[in-house]
C-alpha cells in the first residue's frame, strides 16, 4: 500500500474538517447535474426496443425459453440476463411517454460518475472543485455510449464496487457485506456483473502483493471479509434464471456481437470523443509521471479499462469511471505544486494546507444547489412527448412500419440490424422480424445470414428465397436498397424523417435499366 504520511501532500487540509465532507458532497452532486442534458438522451440506442419488447412479452407470459419475436430458430434459447431490467422499463413505459426512462437511466449514468468521484481514500483530502471538473470531462467523453441502456446499470454499480473496496482498503472491513446483494441485483439487471467479480479478484491480488512485499504487514483481518463477500458474490452470481448458463452466454455474446455491432468493435481515434479520452488518458499518464506518491493498483485498473476499451468501444464509459478519481486524486496535488512553482503561491507551499480560508458552508450549498436546479431545468425539455416524439421518427423507420402493418399482407420482413429491435417493438406477435441486437440469442451462424443481404455476398439471393423474405424495410442510400431495386423489388414509399424505404417482393417485377445508372428511387410518402 502507498505511503500515507511521508510527504507534505499528506497534512491536514480542510477537506478533513467536520463540515468538508458535506462541501465535497455539494460540489459532485452540482457536477453531476450539470451533466443531466447529456446523459438524458432520448432513446436512440436500438436496444431500448426490443428490450421495451421483451419487458411487456415477460410481464404478459413470463420469461420465454425462445426467442419470441424473429422467424429465424435462434442457435440458442432465451437467455433472460437483463429480465428485471426490462421488466422496470415496461413498467415505466407508457404509450409514448420515454420521460420516466429517460430521467431513471440519465440519473443514474451521471449519479455513476459521482460515486466514482467519492472512491477516494480520506486521506488523500482531494476537495471538491477536482472532483467535479472530473465528473464533468469524464461525462462529456463518456456520453455518446451513455442513454437507455442496460449498461447503465454496470456503469453505476462498477462505480459503487470500486468506492465499496477503496472504503475497504481504508480499514473498513465490514463495508465488502454490501457486495454479494449488490452482484445478486447486477447479474438479474445486466451481464457486466462480471466486472464486479473481477475487481473483486483485483482488489485482493493486490492484498495479497502488499501483504507479501510488507512481510505480511497490511490490515489484520481485511483478507477474510473481501475473500469471503467475492465468494458470496460469485455463489450469487449464479442465482438468476439461466444459471451457470449464463456465462457460456456472455461469450457468445462478445464473439457474435463483434461481427455485427459496431460499438463492441475497436474505436476509431478519428472520432472527437476518443480523441478527447485519448489526450485525458495521456494527462492522467503524466500525472502518474509526477505522482509524489503513486498508488500502483490504479494504474493496474485503468490499464485493465484502456485494453477493454480499445477491444470494444462500448467500454469507454467504464473506462470514463475509473479515470474519474484518478483525475482529481493525481491532478490536484500537481495543480498545487504548479502554482507553487509559477509563483502564485510562492512561500506559502508549506502553510498552504492549514492557512488557506475554508468557505463557509452555505457559500458552497446554496449555488451549487441553485446549479442542481439549473441541471435539471435543462434536461426537461428533451423529454417532452413532442420532442422525443419527433426524435424518434428521424432515428426509426416509424411512418415505413406502419405502412407495412396496415398496407402490406402479413410476411417476413428484412430490415437492418439496427432498426430490427423496432419492428419487434412494433410487432410483438406474428414472427415477423429478422435480426435484432441480441446477437448473443441468434449466434454466429444467423449473423451470417444477415450478412449474407447486409453485404451483398454471392447467396443473398438464395437467403432472402429460404426465409420467404417478401418485405423490406431499408435506408433509402443503403446498398440494401440499390440490390432490392435491382432484384425488381417495388419501392412502396419513402419514409422522408428516418430516411427509410418500404420494399415489396412481386410475382411481376420491374425490369430497370441495365445500360444506364439507375435513377433515384421513388415512391409516395409512407403514411
């Protein structure tokens, strides 16, 4: 474990005072909500669909032992990792009404930062202003994999495991009991209760390591209570409705889910947002550089998050989560001794912890909750019926759905993988849809027979003729839409707002032109 008490970084400072605690408190709870207009996202993940789907499908008939909504016989049986998840978001889900979800699933996204903010031993006196400009950058890197997502919920108990065991490498050896209930909860919620397990299992390597390179010197009694809650853990992991099955199907779900969706596939560096978590994660390097008192566990834990992150982008929030205190806990120290050497603070290094004037409580409270109000005022609106109403038309073929269901006879229906969890939203019943994002359910060889369409290879025509595939959905720019024209499919409408396309297979099909380019595709609006 790191030296406490040998630097001058180590005297009391006023975040160790009586009423500091409560001024820390008012500065993550103000950062956290002024991160609320970002994590509030109207629902734009595809999986907010069939999730919607499968929630109101479990509250009607109980969790499926098959997949329900696709006319493809999955590789697999239901796997229900996220059934009471889903069940809340039925629950919540109203008609139209996304508010409930959307605020729940916000909340908690940036309530996850806040809590990381906290995991930071008390002796470190790391006050508020650090810990908030933290949370801030890391939402902001964060956001475009934040919504409503099921990942939430990792995201938040990944924060509360990590301020749990570093409460518990501080000598508070009871606080490890609130794991085992904490895992029961995450394995029925979210299949990244694992990462818990594997913190766990960190956490007391580590123990082990300082123990050993101590000469058994550490926390007496500390080994037992952790080596004890991550069994307990690990037992409960297995209490919910597949069992032990459900490891089998965490790795299916990486290996399939890497051939089809785009966020479990390596990030592009082009994008701004890894580019900003590029140059925080380079600050946090040179802060490790300059560290007076490096704590070597956290550069084992953000290299763990940085190699899952550049395995599969989806990880980049968890990633967010654990640089979030590493942030203030390293950059703080190196801002003071910054100012120090520029002179701003020049001979008052030494009495700088003692001398400095502690703001008044009320001064702190007072705006930072007219700052929580604020946050929250402009996060509302994204949540009114007619915005997230509109929202979703230019995400999702809404107009192009309809028409199917009301023009069009009753058939099996193509679409992309993105817009597959929609239409089984739309039509629960019947069997009517292809693929969704559930990829670890239909397994690799069903992916590829969407890929065999997706990407034009040489038997997509021999697919679309095994599955009886009559009615497309598309985008309208997609090369989906040029092979289903070309195979004289006729255009039924376009639906302008999403940018999508209804295709219909006919007996009599439309020869197009071969000697010249194609003209545009059109149809009347979908309606």
């Amino acid at each position: 474990m790191k030296n406490q008490t040998s630097s001058a970084d180590a005297l009391p400072d006023p975040g160790s005072r009586p009423l500091a605690r409560s001024r820390i408190l008012a500065w993550v709870i103000a950062a956290a909500a002024i991160t609320l207009p970002i994590t509030v996202q109207v629902p734009r993940n595809p999986d907010v669909w069939w999730e919607l789907a499968i929630g109101k499908y479990t509250l009607q008939h109980g969790i499926p032992r098959v997949e329900p909504f696709s006319f493809l016989p999955t590789a697999h049986g239901w796997v229900a990792q996220q059934w009471l998840y889903t069940i809340l978001m039925a629950v919540l889900h109203s008609g139209t009404n996304f508010a409930p979800i959307m605020l729940l699933t916000g909340i908690a996204a940036s309530l996850a930062f806040a809590v990381a903010a906290m995991a930071i031993p008390k002796e470190d006196h790391i006050p508020g202003p650090p810990r908030a400009i933290a949370i801030i950058l890391a939402t902001i890197i964060a956001g475009q994999v934040l919504g409503i997502r099921a990942q939430i919920a990792t995201l938040l108990f990944t924060a509360v495991t990590l301020l749990v065991l570093t409460a518990w490498r501080g000598g508070n050896r009871r606080i490890v009991v609130l794991l085992p209930p904490l895992v029961l909860l995450w394995v029925n919620v979210h299949a990244g209760f694992f990462i818990g397990l594997a913190l766990m299992a960190l956490f007391l390597v580590n123990e082990l390591f300082e123990r050993w390179k101590k000469m058994n010197m550490g926390h007496n009694g500390s080994l037992p209570w952790l080596g004890g809650a991550a069994a307990g853990s690990l037992v409960l992991s297995l209490v919910n409705p597949s069992g032990p099955g459900i490891y089998p199907y965490l790795l299916e779900t990486y290996q399939s889910s890497s051939q089809l969706i785009v966020e479990w596939q390596s990030p592009s560096f082009h994008n701004l947002f890894f580019q900003l978590l590029e140059l925080s994660f380079i600050l946090l390097v040179v802060l490790w550089i300059y560290a007076r008192d490096l704590d070597h566990l956290d550069v084992v834990l953000a290299m763990v998050f940085a190699v899952l992150t550049l395995d599969a982008q989806r990880n980049v929030s968890l990633l967010c989560v654990v640089i979030t205190p590493q942030l203030a806990k390293y950059g703080w120290p190196m801002w003071q001794r910054v100012m120090v050497r520029f002179g701003s603070l020049a001979g008052k290094a030494k009495a700088l912890p003692r001398s400095r004037p502690v703001m008044p409580l009320a001064l702190v409270i007072i705006p930072a909750a007219v700052i929580t109000l604020a946050g929250i005022a402009a996060a509302l609106p994204t949540t009114q019926p007619a915005y997230v109403s509109k929202s979703i038309g230019k995400l999702y073929p809404v107009s192009a759905t309809s028409y199917v269901l009301a023009s069009l006879p009753p058939g099996h229906i193509y679409t992309v993988w993105t817009w597959g969890g929609y239409l089984a939203y739309r039509i629960p019943n019947g069997r009517r849809v292809f693929i969704y994002g559930e990829a670890g359910i239909f397994g690799q060889y069903d992916i590829g027979q969407y890929l065999n369409i997706d990407l034009v290879r040489s038997s997509w025509r021999a697919t679309l003729e095994r599955w009886h595939i009559d009615t497309a959905i598309v985008p309208l720019t997609s090369q989906e839409a040029a092979l289903f024209r070309e195979a004289g499919w006729q255009a039924r409408c376009i639906d302008q707002p999403a940018g999508a396309v209804v295709f219909f297979h006919t007996k009599h099909p439309v020869l197009l032109p071969t000697s010249s380019p194609a003209p545009p595709i059109t149809a009347p609006a979908c309606k």
